[in-house]
C-alpha cells in the first residue's frame, strides 16, 4: 500500500518538509495558533451537531435550544462544549495574538501573516456576535438591538448596514434567518479560508521562533513532526478535559424567550464586548460616535497596519520601550473596560424607547396569530389596564395567550 501511494504521489518529500527541524528557541507559546486551529475545529464539529435540532426561527429557536438542553442525550454538553468554546477560543487567539506581539513575530517578512491573523480575529468576533442572538432569549435579543444601533452609527453607511443586519426595520425573523446563515456558512467558509492563507504563509516563511535565536539557530531546533506536532496535541488534549469539564459542571445559561416590549430589560454583551460597551457610556449625544465607530475603527486599522508601524529591530517585547507601553496600556484598558462594563448600570436603546410607546399608545387590542407545534392557532393578546377595566388611570400592558379553544 505504502509503495503504491509513493509510486504516485510525492510522499517522501511531503514527509522530509513535516521533518525539517524548526527554530532551536521555541516555547509552549508557540502551540497557541495550534490550539486556536482545534477550537475552530471543535466549534465546527459541535456546531454541525446542535444545528441538527436548532430552528431559525423566532417561534422555534428558543424551544429548540430548550430541547437540546433537557432532551437530547449529550445535547447539553454538546453545547456546553460549543458555548464556553467560543469563549475559549477569543482568549487563546488574544493570547496568541499577544505571543506575536512579544517576540515581535509580526515583523518581516511575515505582515501578511499578520495581516490575515487579524482578520481572523474580526471573524471570530462576528461569530460570538452572530451566535449569540441565535437562542433567541431577552439576553440575545436585546443585545442585538444594541449591537445594531452601534453599527448604525458609523458614518454614511450606518443605516444601510443596520438595515442589512436585520432584513428590515425592526429585528425579528429575518435577522434570525440573517445571522444563522452569517454564523453557520458564510463565516465558516471565510475563516477556514483565511485559515487555509494564514498556515500557508506560516508555513512559507517558516516559524519566527524567539528574537534570541542566532541566524544558525533558526535551523537547529526540533523537527515539526514528531515533536513540536506532538506537544500541540498534548495541548489539545489538556484544553479539551478543561473544556469538557466545564461544559460537564457549568450549564448555559438560557433566559425566558425574547420579548420585545420589554423596555426594562438591561442590555448586556458576551463578556469579550463589554470593553466597546463600556466605551459608548463615556460618549453621549453627539459625542457617541467617538465610542462606537472612531475608536473601534481607529484601533483596529492601527492593529492591521502594525508591522509597517513599527519598524524597530526585532527583539522581545521588555526590551523594546515605545512598543511594551503602548501594548500594556492597550490590554490594560481593554480589561479594566470590560470589569467596569460587567458592573456598569442599564444602557438607554432607541428600540426600547420605542417599544414602550408603542405598547403605550395602544389604542386597540393587537392581536397575533402563531402556529403551535399541534397545529392549534394561538392568538396573543396585548391589553392596557384602561382597556381591560375602563379607569383610564394606570397604564400597565398585559401579555396574555388564549388558545383557539379557549376563546370559543
Ligand atoms: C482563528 C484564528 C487563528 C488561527 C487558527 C491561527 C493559527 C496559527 C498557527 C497554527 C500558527 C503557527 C504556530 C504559532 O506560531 O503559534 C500561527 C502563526 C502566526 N499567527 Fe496565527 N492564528 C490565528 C489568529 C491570529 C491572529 C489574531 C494574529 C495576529 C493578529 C495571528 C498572527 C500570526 C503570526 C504573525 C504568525 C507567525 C508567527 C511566527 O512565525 O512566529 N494569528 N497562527
């Protein structure tokens, strides 16, 4: 079989390229790309299960996430393992990304591999912002609503983007539809293939291995295969048994199903967007702008264009003054940022406002017909105290559900 394979295909040189020894000075830093790759693989893989029972819909998607919670066998572990997984996965590419920035790897020849890493980063970003209104709870939703409204600040595009992120005017079916098809297709095919480049040029250039190595060392240090191959997946494994044991002893986390009227819901982010959160409170008015699209935009064109910033001589980070202050306040302020915005009070959304005037002004009953899954029409009433008794005084709405049966 082996003479077969290697009569037709270049076998022996693929196996002395996986061979070739690697720079001498290289650390277990070195296996956090390698890590950020299982969980990319690890969220495919978990995600490919949970979409075999997940519906896109506002009148399915909560009860299916419930259903795989409390029914499926494995179902919530599987999705445990996908949800601290993505949380997992935004720290170890942090992590690597600050690894890079330690030893400077960032430096040439290697700035497109910098450059597609950051892209990488923004698609891991969308995929917790995409996920997270999936679940279809009043965490998801009114997150969403605030996420939108960022967005719909930026300048000339603004509105066009937020509208493009709900399908509409209002979020609802549509962007449910929109941020599945975002999370389950059309990010994955760009991440595997801005994966696929980024492994190229790593690949290409080689591994950086640390500033210390002399020219003659980067050629002297084990080989990829067995070894360095090796300790990346006793990295795996490690990172999967702490995976699986907090997905075995934490559950998810599933609140009651999006209501939109809700107007005294407080909006909160994943726990990775709570730093950009907590910059909008500092900008009001006609001052938001500054939080929710020139920072943001501004700190993430200067991190794409980082290796052509600094041009310094490539040693590790402690020893190169301008690029170690401007790396520790920025991480500094991003954590102390995201503890201020977990325990920061309720933000103001335009659509909760909204909302609540809506079901205010009501002057007549708003009904709505829903199909249960029997088959049985629903009809789902909204009743201001005034309509229900005539007093006129309080304003109090009711929410109430009366089946077809019921009513006759
Ligand atoms: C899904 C996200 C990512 C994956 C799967 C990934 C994967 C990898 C792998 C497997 C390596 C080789 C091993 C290593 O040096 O650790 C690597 C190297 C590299 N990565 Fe990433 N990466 C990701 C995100 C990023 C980000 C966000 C950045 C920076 C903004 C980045 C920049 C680099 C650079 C510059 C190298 C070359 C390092 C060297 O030669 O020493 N990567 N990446």
């Amino acid at each position: 079989m082996r003479q077969f394979l290697n009569e037709r295909l270049p076998l022996s040189e693929f196996s002395a390229h996986l061979r070739k020894p690697l720079p001498k000075h290289i650390n277990l830093l070195f296996s956090l790309g390698s890590l950020a790759m299982f969980l990319l693989l690890l969220q495919a893989a978990t995600g490919a299960f949970l979409a075999l029972y997940y519906s896109p819909s506002p009148e399915h998607a909560h009860n299916a996430v419930t259903y795989i919670s409390e029914e499926v066998p494995f179902g919530a572990f599987v999705r445990g393992l996908h949800h601290w997984g993505a949380s997992a996965m935004v720290i170890i590419v942090f992590l690597h990304l600050l690894r890079v920035v330690l030893y400077g790897s960032y430096k040439a020849p290697r700035e497109l591999t910098w450059i597609f890493g950051v892209l990488l980063l923004l698609v891991v970003l969308g995929f917790g912002f995409t996920g997270y209104l999936l679940p279809w709870d009043e965490k998801a939703y009114w997150a969403t609503v605030v996420g939108v409204e960022i967005a719909s600040t930026a300048p000339v595009l603004g509105d066009f983007v937020a509208k493009v992120m709900r399908g509409g005017a209002e979020i609802g079916a549509v962007t449910l539809s929109r941020f599945y098809a975002l999370h389950t297709i059309w990010l994955p095919w760009l991440a595997f293939g801005l994966v696929g480049v980024h492994l190229f040029f790593v690949r290409y250039y080689g591994s950086s291995g640390t500033p210390e190595n002399t020219p003659e060392e980067m050629k002297t240090g084990k080989p990829f295969y067995p070894d360095q191959v090796f300790e990346d997946v006793v990295g795996m494994l490690i990172l999967f048994a702490v995976l699986a044991s907090v997905a075995l002893f934490v559950p998810v986390p599933l609140e009651d199903v999006a209501d939109p009227t809700n107007a005294d819901y407080d909006p909160r982010p994943e726990w990775y967007f709570l730093f950009l959160f907590q910059l909008l409170k500092y900008f009001q008015g006609p001052f938001e702008i500054i939080g929710t699209f020139v920072i943001p935009t501004v700190g993430m064109v200067l991190l794409l264009l980082l290796p052509f910033l600094d041009k310094s001589e490539r040693e590790v980070l402690w020893k190169r003054p301008l690029a170690l202050t401007v790396t520790s306040v920025s991480v500094a302020g991003v954590v102390l940022l995201t503890i201020l915005g977990a325990s920061s009070p309720k933000l103001e959304t335009q659509e909760a406002s909204q909302s609540t005037e809506q079901t205010q002004d009501a002057a007549t009953p708003d009904i709505e017909t829903e199909t249960v899954e029997e088959g049985e029409e629903v009809f789902d009433f909204q009743l201001t105290e005034e309509e229900i008794d005539g007093t006129g005084e309080a304003e109090e709405v009711f929410d109430f559900q009366l089946t077809e049966e019921e009513l006759q």
